[in-house]
C-alpha cells in the first residue's frame, strides 16, 4: 500500500508522518516509531498485550486500522509514568509483585490506566471486569488486582 | 492488511459517493475487529478498495430518540451502546448483551452494524435485536430501505446486503413496562464447543395476565429467528408451570425442525430446553420493572 500523512497526539506530543494506513496500529508503534513497550501476543484480540488508550479507551491495537489513528489522542505504556495515574500504576505493580516475566505488564497497565480514568476508585468486581481481556501466563492474576486495587486507594489518599 | 486502495471518506455522503463510484471490489472496515482476524487468515481483501468509515462516528456513532423509537447509528460501539441511558431505559436486554460481547478493548473498538453484517450465527447483538424487532436501515447508490433482523442475514457469515450497500442505523421500537433476560452461554475462549444465547422479553398487567412475550435462541440457527407461535403460547393466560414448561419445549423443539438433526442437536436441544425453563421461571418470579 502506498503511504499517506497521519496526524495524531501519541504520549502528548503531536505526530505528521508517512506510514502505510492499512497496516496495524501496533506495527506503526513498533516498527515505524521503534515503541517496542507494546507487545504483541496472539494478534487477534484476544491476550491484551498490545492493549493502547485511544481516545480515552482501552483497545487492542493489533485489531486498530494505522490510518484510525488520524486525528486520535493515543497513550501508550511509554506515555504512562508522564501521568499521575500511569505513574501511581507503575509503582503499585512494582511494590505488589505484579510483574513476573513482565510481558504482559504493559497491557494491563494501560487497562488499568483506561479503568482510572473514568472510575477513580474501581470495586474489585469492576478491576476484574477492566483486564478481563488480558491474560498472564505468570502470576495467577491475585498480584495485578490488588496492585490497580492499592493504585485506586493512593488516587484516593491524593485526592482524585 | 493486504488491500489494492485505501479510502477513508470524509463525510457520510463522501463515503455513498465513493460506494457508487468504485471500481474494485469494494471491503467496508468499520472497527476492523473482524475485517482485521480475517486478513491475517488469508489475502481475501487484497484486489478490494478497502472503505474505511470509521471516522464517520460523528454521523453514523449516536444514539438518539426518534419518536417512538430508538435509533442507533451503525458506528455505536458496543460499549457505548452497553452504558447509553437510552438503551438501558427502552431496550436494556440491548445493553446486556452488548456487555457479554469479548472484553473491554474489543467492546470499545467493535460497531453494531460490524456485528450485524459480519453475520456470524455465534454474534451475539442478533438475538437481542430480534426480540426487540430491530430493522436495519441501508443506504445505497439507489436509495435507502429498511430490513428486519431475519432478513438481513442469509446464513453463517453470509449477509444479504449488497456490495454498495451500507448499514446507517439501527431502528428499535421503544419497550417499557418489560421484563428482560439475556443469557450466554460458553464464551468465545471456549468456542470449538457449542454454545448458544436466549433472548426473552415479557410484560404483564397488574393481574399477572402476559400482554406480550417474545422469546429467541441464538447461535444455534444459520440466521436471527424469531418465533411468534412460541411467544403466543404465554400470551393472553397467567402463566402456570405447565405452560412455561410447554413454551419451553416447543421452543427447543425448534432446533431439530429448523437447523437439522445434527451432532450438536442431542446436545443443544436439552440445553435449551432447561436454559428455557430456568428463565421464564426467573422472569415470572421476579418483580416487574
Ligand atoms: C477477541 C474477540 C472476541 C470477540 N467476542 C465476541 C463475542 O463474545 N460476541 C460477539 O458477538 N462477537 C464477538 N467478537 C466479534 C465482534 O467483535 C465483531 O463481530 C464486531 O462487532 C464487528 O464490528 P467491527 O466494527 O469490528 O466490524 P469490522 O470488522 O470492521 O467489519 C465486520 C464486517 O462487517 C462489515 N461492515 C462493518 N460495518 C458495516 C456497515 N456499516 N455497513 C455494511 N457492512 C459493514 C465489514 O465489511 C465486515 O464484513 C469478538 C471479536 C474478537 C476479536
Ligand atoms: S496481540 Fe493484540 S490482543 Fe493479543
Ligand atoms: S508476568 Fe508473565 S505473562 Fe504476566
């Protein structure tokens, strides 16, 4: 496919480049911007590790469309420690045990990240409901819920 | 994705422009949740003009009253249509099964309409959207209709739209005063084994007396049924147990009748029939609202 101009904000800072639109958005962050922090699982929606925030929501961007990113606002995990919640995220996952093998960390921190926004201070019911479509072969998944469980309750104490 | 053009039209009447006008084979790609799975199987896309419309969502993404109903533009994702105060006060068994759709990424990414055409007998807005006697608007070069649920599907992933026609809308009589259920069963991890959805919608008067009832099975036909001498069973009487025991095997009668004596069938048929049994005694037990 020939290449055209997309336009988007990614981690604050406005993009113009040329890529291939019908290529998938995870293959534009990794191999044209070289934003290795989104993995690639299975490619078909189903494992969460290439889960990115596109205006304001959780999507796997293995199943984004590159030319849908025109126009959009997209955060990925290198974005995160720039944001407050990002970065509360990132050190409950780290004093929590929450990451093992670390490959699916990215992922569902972004989840969590989308889940924070919009609900500051998530029940567990709604926690296990954000990072249902993200799957850890490490964990047992008990050490990710209670990490975005403590990150709602810091949120708290810092008054948001 | 391998594709010979991409177009990505700017505006709702630039994108029926670029369906009149195309040459190639034409590929519609709305969240691409599915268009996406089937370019990495093969090349089937790869002589298409691949019409991107998902940034029409400001045309085609509301979800808005007309009159008495409820319009839903094609580009509604799954989860704004599972939290919309619209769905969720005149056509909630909508939202439930909006919310069992895969996981939250893929709900905020994947359309209605995506779901709809993409026909799948396992796609689970279709038995929703039957009991609530959806229609599907179109719109093509030659103007615009409306299709019922089980007109606008063929059989498994075969809709009976055209290659220039596009779904704008979704048309759904307002309910109140309803009970709903929606239940799923199996989910899509565990696809390779049967699973099946029972759509069920009941109001009664004051006395208990059934003023309407609508009842479907889903993921078990080749297209979205419905079923108006089963729903008729229930209405006009105040339910006893033998009569919902009745409605419930007539309606599980319905899989060997119409998709066959098959493999599955000896499976299925129980399943539903108990499933059938299990909700209308949910229904009929619990308080209207
Ligand atoms: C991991 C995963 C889990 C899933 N789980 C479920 C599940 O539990 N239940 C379920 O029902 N589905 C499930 N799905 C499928 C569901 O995501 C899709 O069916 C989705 O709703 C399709 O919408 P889309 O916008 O992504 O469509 P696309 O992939 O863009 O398009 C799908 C088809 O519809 C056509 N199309 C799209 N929009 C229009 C339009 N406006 N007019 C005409 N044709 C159009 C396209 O040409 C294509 O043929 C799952 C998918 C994934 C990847
Ligand atoms: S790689 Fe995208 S969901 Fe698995
Ligand atoms: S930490 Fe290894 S997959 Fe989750």
């Amino acid at each position: 496919m020939s290449q055209v101009q997309l336009q988007f904000r990614l981690n604050g800072k406005d993009y113009s480049i040329q890529a291939d639109p019908t290529q998938r958005m995870v293959d534009l962050l990794r191999e044209n911007l070289h934003l290795t922090g989104t993995k690639v699982g299975c490619g078909v929606g189903e494992c969460g590790a290439c889960t990115v925030v596109l205006n304001g929501e959780a999507v796997t961007s293995c199943l984004v469309l590159a030319g849908q990113m025109q126009g959009a606002d997209i955060l990925t995990v290198e974005g995160l420690s720039e944001t407050q919640i990002g970065s509360i995220l990132q050190q409950c996952f780290v004093d929590g045990d929450a990451v093992q093998c670390g490959f699916c960390t990215p992922g569902f921190l972004m989840s969590a990240y989308a889940l924070l926004l919009h609900n500051p201070h998530p029940t567990r019911e709604e926690i296990k409901v954000a990072v249902s479509g993200n799957l850890c072969r490490c964990t047992g998944y008990v050490p990710i819920l209670n990490a975005i469980e403590a990150a709602g309750l810091r949120l708290a104490a810092e008054g948001k | 994705m391998q594709v010979r053009t991409y177009i990505r039209p700017a505006s709702l009447a630039d994108a029926l422009h670029t369906l009149a006008t195309v040459e190639e084979p034409i590929a519609i790609i709305a969240g691409g949740t599915d268009v996406l799975v089937y370019a990495r199987e093969d090349d089937r896309y790869a002589n298409s003009a691949l019409i991107d419309i998902y940034g029409l969502a400001g045309e085609l993404g509301q979800i808005r009253e007309e009159r008495d109903d409820l319009i839903i533009g094609a580009l509604a994702t799954h989860a704004a249509i599972a939290k919309s105060p619209l769905v969720l006060r005149y056509a909630p068994i909508l939202a439930d099964a909006c919310r069992s759709i895969a996981a939250p990424q893929v709900r905020n990414h994947a359309t209605i309409a995506g779901n709809i055409a993409n026909a799948s007998p396992a796609a689970d807005s279709l038995g929703a959207l039957a009991v609530l006697r959806a229609k599907v608007g179109v719109q093509s070069p030659e103007g615009q209709r409306e299709l019922a649920m089980d007109q606008i599907i063929a059989r498994p992933y075969r809709n009976n739209l055209g290659p220039r026609d596009l779904i704008t809308y979704i048309r759904i009589p307002k309910l109140e005063g309803y009970q709903h259920m929606f239940y799923k069963l199996g989910r899509r991890r565990a696809q390779s084994i049967s699973r099946m959805t029972l759509a069920a919608l009941l109001k009664r008067d004051s006395q208990g007396v059934v003023e309407d009832f609508r009842i479907t099975v889903g993921a078990t036909f080749p297209r979205p049924m419905v079923f108006p001498d089963v729903d008729a069973m229930l209405i006009g009487i105040r339910p006893a147990q033998a009569d919902l025991e009745a409605v419930a095997k007539a309606l599980s009668n319905k899989i060997p009748e119409i998709a066959g004596i098959r493999a599955s069938t000896a499976y299925k048929q129980p399943v539903c029939e108990k499933l059938c049994l299990r909700i209308l005694n949910n229904l009929l037990g619990g308080d209207q609202q």
